[in-house]
C-alpha cells in the first residue's frame, strides 16, 4: 500500500464565543461540510454551490446521561490529507484510489469526532477515546435536505404492525419513489438510500463499518423534508423458532442500542454525493471506510461460479433416477459444474434433516462422505447451505468438522435482524470461518458495510430482491425496472447475491411464477448482462444443467465470464432506466448493458480500450425478443476506430460482450 501523508490548513471561524466553525473540502475543493461547533454540533454539505444538505444534527447518547454532540466541550482539531492505494480483493477493481481529506475534533468528554472529505462524498463517525467499556442509549443522525426532494425508498418489506416488529425482516426490498414529505411515518427504510437534488446531482445516503453496532434505519415521522435515524435496541432476550425453526426471534430488549468496548470506533454514516447517476454504479466509499483486512494470507479465497438446485427445484431432466435432494442428483449437478469449469456446487436447504437446527443430522438420502470425494475428483468445491441458528449453536464445531471433510465454505440464511447481536454474529462467524479456511455467502442478511474488506472469506451477500423472488411472483412484480435502480443504490453497499441466469425467459406479458420450471422476467441477453453488470465474486448459476445443456452458447459465456475485477467503468445509466458497465479482467473487456421496459439504442463509448484493433463477441437481442423473450443472436464485430458503438435492445433487455485485441 503507497502512502502519502501531509498536513494542511482548515477554515477555521470563529462565530462568537465559544462557538466554532470549521470547514473541510475534498481533494479537488468541489464538495464542502461546514461542521458547527455549538450546543448541538451540526454539518452541513455542499457542492459546487449548491446545497446537498442543511445545517443536520449529530449526537451519541451514553447511559450516563452524557449526550456527545450536544454541550460537548471542545478540545482541539487536527488536520490531514491522505492519497494512497488500496490493494483490493475480490472487488470490482484491484486497487483503490483513497484520496481525502481529514478532520479530527477531539472532546474532553471523551470522544473524538471524524470527517473526512472525498472527491465523491463526505463521512463522519465517533470514536471513544475512554480507556472504560460505555454503554450507547442512541444515536442521532439527521438528514435535512433543503427542499421535498424525491428520493428512492426502500421500505423494509411486508405487512407490520408497529415498527418494533420491522426490525426483523429479510432486507429484499423494491424502491417507492416519493417526495422526502410523503415517506411513510410508520414505516421504516434502510440504507442505501438515494435523494435525487437538483441539476442532475444525487445523495447517496450509506454507512460503512458496522461493527458490534446496529445497523441504521431511516425515518421521516414529521412530513418534514429530513429524514432521521432509527436503531434497533440490543435484545434483551431471544426464542427460537421462524423458518424451519432456524431463527432467533427477538422477544425482549434493552433500553440501550450497543455495549461497546473501550476505544470504541463507531460505524461510518456517509454522504455520497453524484453528478450523474452513472457515478453511483461505481463508487467504492463504503469499502474505503471499512476496516482492512484481518486474514493474514487470503490466497486460498476462491471466487467463482456455482451450480445451483434450490432455484430451478432440483429440475433435471433424461435421466434414470428421480431428481430431487439425493446423492444422484448432486452427483449430476458436480458433473454438469466439471464440465463446464464451474467452481461450485452448493446443497441448498434440505441436506440437512429439517426442523432440528442441527448440521450434524444429515438426511438419509445424501452421502455428503461421497458426494465431497466425488466433487474433489473432478476439481469442484462443495458449498453447504445452513441456517442461522443452526450454523450458531455449533459454529467452532461446524466450521472444523466440514472444513475437515472439504467443504470450501458455507452460505448462511435467515439472518433477518441487524441489532448488535446479529451484527456481532456476522464477524464472529466471518473469525471463526477464516480460521478453518472456509468462506462464506450471507444470505437473509442486511446489507454489506465492508466486512468483505474486513474478512475477505466473507464472498457474498443477498440483501437484494433478487430472481427468486420470480418463482412465486407474476407480472405484477416489476423486477426489469428494479433491475436497472439497484445497481445504482444497494450495490453502493457491495456484491449481491442476486442468483442470475435464467435459461426461461419472459416479456412482461408472458412472465408467470411457477416455482418446478421457474422464468426471468426480460430477454435471454438480460441475463447474459446480469453476469457483466452486478458485483457479485461468487455466482450463482440458478438454472438447472438441462437447460443449460440445451443453451449451450449461453453456457460458455456464463461459465468463463470472470467474478472478480482488475478494473471498472461506469459507462452510462439513468436510475430506473438503462444501465452500461466495462470490466476488465487480465487482457479482455467484458461490456454489460441493460434497459427497462423500453426498447433502448445505447451509445457506447469504448475510449477506454487504447490503441490497437479490437473485436467483440457480441450478445444482442434477437429481432423477436419483444416477444419471445429468449431470442438472442451472438456475432463477432469489429470495434469501430472512433470507439462508438450503437446497439438497440429489445423491451426487458440487454447485451453482453467480451472484447479482445485482434
């Protein structure tokens, strides 16, 4: 990592006694917080001119009575710029440029509070500077923005009764785009969350660095233009019970959010601040602020691609045995993956005898002993599916029990809560995992705050409305337009575990759920794009191999795309509209685009190639993707000299391509 580390001068005012003013800019001077220094600390941000937000309060409340931001008694400042580079693992791009500016103010009631302003946002968090444990009753963070904005809402799902019981949900939302006034007040959303400002520009409101701390929820109850905090306490007690008996339901909490250890760092809440919305399909804040990593040596992490059962229901067909949760099946499945050089197979739920919450009691029909040697014969890594508790009660035992019958990781479910407790859950077993080598996928989990920076084994996360959702859904269910809203919202956050692929393709008219033979809603090179477009190192492939077989074509593509990145670049996008990103992966480029319900003709713009000649293989909508969903034709063409390229997809559609030199 190459550092550079000066110190510079802050503005610094002086409005009245005892009354400070201090201001930060970014590197480049564009973005300013003005941090206020009275009764109630406050900043506020702007950009270029104009406003992002207003004066906003902050503060921390101890169970001491000591509220830090508010008659707080100011000691001294202190000022830093630092540039340096972030070799990154299993990201979107293999170094990070990490440039901002820094401002510490330090409290004689112990704490000191942190800005730090980047060319694309600004962030803040407290830190205890107290040698004792101290006890968090909450927190405040406020959000005035200076006009009733629209912004992209995701509530949290389902029907609720009063906020207490929201604190437990999936994180698999949609967006309700609505003005700042018209947010529900008795319901919450989380973060990321998007406020669309004035000439074009953004507000990405994200946190980074959720550590033995609960996460934030985001509330307007006043019909006000500001949205404000909300934190789920720590529970006091838990039952289990849920799916399959696999959860902890919270029955009981605390008058208190977090118990914290001394020098406690608390999380991150950022500002991300856009021109235009393609810089929010590619921004890297929330893995900057995280903390670095803890895995000494992450050389045994594989990303990569796996076979998966649990979406297309085990669906194999021509074979002389019934499919379903045997040792047959997967042996097929581990077949299909050898074949196609796929990394992975996972045992989604069912290998497991259901309703015990015991990874030991393996059903009958599995021979795991079997199925382990046969996938380590033909070079396939066996992923095991486990629920939460199940995964908890035992994870010291679990971890080295399957770890010494090679198992390569672990994708853990129905989390569905994000107090202290779960958050503290998430790094534990991320510890204890890395400790026996294994990685793991959180799936029915918040959304990521870095802790795949943190412990690289951590490969993926759901937090997403992802394509199972079309297994039960029909076309009342809008998912090509969340399609094209999430890249530039949840993913601010990390990778997804959106589980892509589909080899069933449907319009919008056509689109049925039918959980045996399951269908995407779009066209065939949606999905093809999906695989280019969404950050996600270990990825599914949710079809079943007989119809993978039958798509060969498809196939190839899918299986050799790569997971993770050298390089990114966001080539266009409009929230809700159209998407396009380039990746790069040792010499090739890979391009993935997408758009709505409306036929598009996207300009592409491959400057970034250099010199040279190029050509492209090529996968467009068929001239009847408008109404079979799964036409598509590949060609190999020749990139233009200028680097423009026009290309049209159908309603629901997309491309995909892989560029190389001549």
């Amino acid at each position: 990592m190459r550092t550079i580390l000066t110190t510079f001068l802050l503005a610094l005012t002086i409005s009245s006694w005892g009354q400070k003013k201090y201001q930060l800019k970014s590197p480049d001077g564009k973005l300013v917080a003005a941090i206020s220094l009275n009764d109630q600390i406050s900043y506020a941000i702007t950009h270029q001119n104009d406003t992002i937000l207003k004066p906003s309060a902050l503060n921390m409340t101890l169970d001491n009575g000591v509220t830090w931001g508010k008659g707080s008694q100011f000691k001294s400042a202190k000022t830093t710029t630092r540039h340096q580079q972030i070799n990154a693992l299993f990201y979107k791009r293999n170094q990070i440029d990490d440039h901002y500016n820094e401002l510490v103010l330090s409290f004689k009631d112990n704490f000191n509070l942190i800005f730090r302003a980047y060319n694309e946002g600004i962030a803040y968090r407290f830190v205890s500077t107290s040698d004792k444990a101290i006890t968090v009753k909450n927190e405040e963070a406020v959000f005035n923005f200076s006009k009733d904005f629209n912004a992209y809402v995701p509530y949290v799902k389902g029907k609720f009764k009063d906020i207490e019981s929201q604190y437990f949900n999936s994180f698999e939302n949609e967006y309700t785009y609505t003005p700042l006034s018209k947010i529900s007040a008795d319901k919450l959303a989380f973060s990321p969350l998007v406020v669309s400002l004035e000439n074009g520009k953004k507000a990405c409101l994200a946190e980074a660095d959720l550590e033995s701390y609960p996460g934030m929820y985001l509330t307007n109850t006043n019909g006000s233009t500001s949205l404000q905090s909300n934190f789920a306490s720590y529970p006091t007690a838990t039952k289990q019970g849920g799916h399959n008996e696999l959860q902890q339901l919270v029955t009981a909490r605390q008058p208190y959010l977090a118990k914290s250890k001394a020098k406690a760092q608390f999380p991150w809440r950022i500002v991300i601040v856009s021109t235009n919305d393609k810089q929010l399909a590619d921004n890297d804040m929330v893995y900057k602020l995280a903390a670095p990593s803890r895995v000494a040596d992450a050389s045994w992490v594989k990303p990569g691609k796996v076979a998966w059962e649990w979406w297309n229901h085990w669906g194999i067909s021509n074979v002389d045995f019934e499919a379903g949760i045997n040792t047959k099946t997967y042996q097929a499945y581990i077949d299909f993956a050898a074949k196609n050089g796929i990394e992975y197979v996972i045992l989604d739920e069912g290998w497991a005898v259901n309703k015990k919450a015991d990874l030991f009691q393996v059903v009958p029909e599995i021979d795991l002993t079997k199925l382990i040697a046969h996938a380590k014969a033909k070079n396939v890594g066996i992923i095991l599916w486990a629920g939460y508790y199940a995964f908890e009660r035992d994870l010291e035992k679990v971890c080295k029990h399957y770890s010494e019958m090679g198992v390569k990781g672990f994708k853990i479910d129905f989390m569905d809560r994000d107090d202290q407790q779960m958050v503290d859950f998430h790094y534990r077993a991320a510890e204890v995992a890395a400790k026996y080598k294994l990685m793991l996928d959180f799936h029915g989990t918040y959304k990521p705050t870095g802790i795949n920076r943190t412990y690289p084994n951590v490969i993926n996360f759901e937090a997403v409305h992802g394509l199972e959702q079309m297994k039960w859904t029909g076309p009342e269910l809008d998912q090509v337009t969340y399609d094209v809203t999430f890249p530039f919202i949840r993913m601010v956050a990390g990778p997804i575990d959106y589980t892509q692929g589909a080899m069933r393709n449907a319009t919008k008219r056509t689109h049925r759920g039918i959980n045996d033979e399951p269908m995407s809603q779009g066209t065939r090179c949606r999905q093809l794009a999906q695989y280019v477009i969404f950050e996600s190192p270990l990825n599914m492939l949710c079809d079943s191999p007989t119809n993978y077989e039958k798509e060969q074509e498809c196939t190839d593509f899918i299986s050799t795309v790569p997971t993770v990145w050298d390089q990114t670049i966001a080539l266009e996008g409009e929230i809700g509209k159209h998407i396009a990103i380039a990746r790069k992966k040792g010499d090739h480029w890979y391009v993935g685009a997408m758009t709505n319900w409306n036929a598009r003709k996207t300009e592409l713009d491959l400057s970034f190639l250099g010199e040279g000649s190029y050509v492209a293989e090529l996968y467009r909508d068929g001239a009847n993707a408008n109404r079979i969903a799964s036409d598509y034709k590949k060609e190999t063409i020749t990139i233009p000299a200028d680097r423009k390229l026009s290309l049209s997809m159908a309603k629901g559609g997309g491309l995909a391509m892989k560029i190389y030199k001549k």
